[in-house]
C-alpha cells in the first residue's frame, strides 16, 4: 500500500494542472449537491413552518369571462382532502 502512496504522490505533483483540475470538478459536484439537496430538503421534506400547517388551503378567485367554468366546480388537492377529513381532529378517528 505504502507504494500505491508513494505513486500517487508522484504522480500529483508531477501533474500540478490535472490535480487542480480534478480537485475543481469534486468541489463544484459537492457543491451542487448540496445545493440540490437543501432546496429539495426546505420545499419538500420540512413541514411547512407554522402551527396545524396540514390544514393549508389554496383560495383561488373567479374572474369575470372566465372561461374555465365555475370556480365553485373546482378543488385542489387540499380542498378536497379537507372535505374528506370533516369531523376529525387531526386526522385520526371521528370525534
């Protein structure tokens, strides 16, 4: 193993510009999953910052000429799930 050492270590330093190069291109991966992982860690696995934060609903208005019909005929995800949970507390059994 010391030779395996002893090698590389050679090798380094008689190649200055391939070990930078190296080194950059590991830097800027680690850097970029990072990144990747806080943005995808804060939107989507962290619950959302405020008290009962499951119960999150999204209002949505009508415009005159909308041809989308009627904004009452439509629920989001939330709306919907919300409905499906009337009369319970925290999603456990009915009260």
């Amino acid at each position: 193993m010391t030779t395996d050492l002893e090698q590389a270590s050679r090798f380094i330093t008689s190649a200055p510009g391939f070990t930078l190069l190296i080194a950059s291109v590991l830097a800027i991966g680690v850097a970029a999953i990072t990144s990747i992982f806080s943005v995808v860690n804060g939107v989507l696995l962290e619950p959302l910052a405020f008290p009962q934060a499951a119960r999150f609903v999204a209002i949505q208005s009508e415009t005159p000429g909308d041809s989308g019909g009627s904004a009452s005929g439509r629920r989001c995800g939330a709306c919907a799930s919300e409905a499906g949970n009337a009369g319970r507390s925290g999603g456990g059994a009915p009260d």
